[in-house]
C-alpha cells in the first residue's frame, strides 16, 4: 500500500498547505471532510484518483513559492491565538458587510434570481451559528487547550474541565463545521459556484466574490481546527492522562 492509500486529504494539507488548492480544483473537501483518503474522496464525484495523486506531485515536488507556514509545528497556544486573531475576527467582520450587500441585491434582483433569498437566508444562518460557535471556542475550548500548553511548559496547573475531556466540545465543534460546511456548498451551488449572471451589477458581482472569499476563509480555519489543533490537543490531553482528571 503506497502512500496515496495511507494519507487521508487533511494530513495531506496539515503537511502541505499547497495540497489545499490541488483538492480544491477537483471539488474535494479538505476541511469538513478531511478524513478521507484520496480514493474515498474521488470515488462519489467520479475522479480519477491518479489525476488527483499527479496534481498533488507537481504541487508539492515540483513548486516552492516561499510563502509557506507549517502550522503543525506550532504551539498550541500560539495557533488558538492565530485562529482567533485571523478567522475569527474576519468572520465578525465580514458579516455585517455580507449581509448589507445580499439585502439590497435582494432587493434590487430578487424578483428575477430568487435564488438570492435563498442564499441571503442560509447565509444569515450561518452568519449565527458562527457567532455561537466561535463563542464557544472562545470562552470554553480554547481557554482549556492553553492551560494543557501553559501545563506541558510548566507554567500552570490543570484542573479536571467541567466537560470532562477535550473530546466531547471537539465532537460538537467537528459537527458544526460539517454542518457549515454543507451549508456554504448549498450557497456555492445556488450561486453558480459564484459566478453571477451576465446582467448582474458591481454590487452583485462584489457580493458573489465577497461570498466566496468568506468560503475559501471558513475552509482554511475549518481545517486548522479539524486536521491539526483538534488531533494535537486531544493527544496532548491523553499524554497528560491523570493529571488532567
């Protein structure tokens, strides 16, 4: 069995953020469902996997631009910090001015491409799970998995969380990706994978771009959290064993 059969999509981005735009071209989910292997992810959209392991070669192998982080090496402090300060934040952001936009295309378009309700609903739906989510991580998880970092460095002691092991906000936390990840694949498809039409203004088209960036965002902090933060802090709690019960 060779590698290709072995690695699954998340640990392939985890340990080479250039994998990201290789199975983003063929449509394969690396964040929410970063747990496939190549062949598990191509079979259902009738993919070649070959094609998919010979992009993932020359990405790899064959480009360096110079400009890549490996996040796998950081402290997990040090990346709770970043997801919150990059993500997070540009999520609380982007939100208002998302909405602003989508009413008044709404508005102005809505009559002719109803879909534009359809996606202004989903999206303030996830513009509200978001918020409670990312609380969550905030004030609950995050808070946690730097007292393990803290503890590890010998700076603070751990106390027995309330929810008994990372595991358990990480199982919900793993869940609510998957379900904003769907929901955002929903927008995607009603807006033509945004591309909007050909009579569409500079406000619709900003608005599509706007959504998309806000996608191509929510898959990048998705797979920090799932492939790498999630996996470190639960083997780090279970490295801890007693001392964290």
């Amino acid at each position: 069995m060779n590698v290709y059969d072995q690695k699954t999509i998340g640990q392939w981005v985890a340990e080479d953020y250039r994998a990201a735009a290789v199975f983003k071209s063929f449509g394969i989910d690396f964040c929410c469902k970063g747990n496939r292997t190549i062949k598990e992810a191509c079979e259902p959209k009738n993919i070649s996997p070959r094609e998919v392991e010979i992009a993932l070669a020359e990405a790899i192998i064959n480009k360096f631009d110079g400009e890549g982080v490996n996040f796998k090496n950081w402290p997990m402090d040090l990346l709770t910090d970043y997801i919150e300060k990059t993500h997070h934040r540009y999520v609380d952001k982007a939100i208002p001015v998302l909405q602003q936009y989508l009413n008044k295309i709404c508005k102005v378009h809505g009559d002719a491409n109803p879909e534009l309700f359809e996606i202004a609903e989903l999206f303030n739906q996830s513009a509200g799970e978001l918020t409670a989510h990312m609380k969550k991580e905030e004030f609950i998880l995050f808070p946690y998995i730097r007292k393990m970092q803290f503890y590890i460095e010998g700076n603070e002691a751990v106390e027995s969380p309330h929810f008994g092991t990372v595991k358990n906000p990480i199982k919900m936390m793993m869940a609510e990706h998957e379900t904003e990840g769907g929901r955002f694949e929903e927008i995607a498809n009603l807006a033509n994978q945004y591309h909007p039409p050909v009579h569409a203004c500079n406000t619709y088209m900003v608005t599509f771009s706007l959504l998309e960036e806000f996608e191509n965002d929510l898959h990048r902090h998705i797979h920090l959290e799932n492939n790498i933060l999630f996996p470190k802090a639960i083997e780090m709690e279970e490295q801890l064993g007693v001392l964290t019960e």
